[in-house]
C-alpha cells in the first residue's frame, strides 16, 4: 500500500487521533515506525470543533466508539474519498448504520487494508 503512497497514486492524511494513539504505544520500536508513516502523509489534521461535533453525531447515529467516531470525523473533514482501517468491527458498525450516516460520510468509502488492495489490483478472491 505505501508502495501506492510514494508513487503518488494515493495521499495519506494523518490526524491528531493518531499522534495520541502513537503516543500512547508502549513499544518505541513501533512508536517509530508510525512516526516514519507520519511523514509520508500530505496532510496532518488538527482538532477543530467541527471535527468533534461531527464525531458526536457519528457516536449518535451509529454507536462508534469516541475514538473511533474521531478518526472517522477527521477523513470527513479533509475530505477523504477512502478510509482505511484495520478495524472490522468499526467499518461493520459504520456500514450497518449506513443510511442513518449518508449525510455525513459523503460517499466516503470504508475497506479494510486487504480489501482495499484487492479492489485496487482489481484481484477476486473466492473465499
């Protein structure tokens, strides 16, 4: 994926969800490593109150968690058209709530990274 990222295919945005979660790894090896993502990102989103209204309006309408709701209101803020995660449970939750979040998620796409790759390769896998 990151190959996709250096090539400029596609651009990275970081949050400040991210930076607080990074910050709170206990392992500095990773916390490194993160770090390193960091910088390939075109964009680093700072907290604004739009950014947690729409987050409270998420938890509202889907049940998310706050953190994730937060990550969730960041890509919509900077307008992201993908947002992956590794989080089935969160993408689960967002897309069984679709309707009642259509106005808000814009058309934004949600795949987890395997899935996301998969589209992108346009490779069918039968499972």
């Amino acid at each position: 994926m990151f190959e996709l990222v250096e090539k400029k295919k596609y651009e990275l945005i970081w949050s400040f969800v991210l930076d607080y979660e990074n910050s709170r790894n206990p392992y500095l090896e990773r916390q490194t490593h993160i770090k390193l993502i960091s910088d390939l990102c075109s964009e680093k989103i700072a907290p604004n109150e739009d950014i947690r209204l729409r987050a409270n309006e998420i938890i509202t309408k889907s049940n998310a968690k706050n953190r994730d709701a937060l990550h969730l209101a960041s890509a919509i803020w900077a307008n992201a058209k993908y947002f992956i995660t590794c989080d089935d449970k969160l993408i689960k939750t967002i897309s069984s709530n679709e309707v009642a979040l259509q106005n808000i998620i814009k058309g934004m796409e949600l795949y987890n990274p395997i899935d996301f790759l998969r589209r992108e390769m346009n490779i069918d896998v039968i499972e």
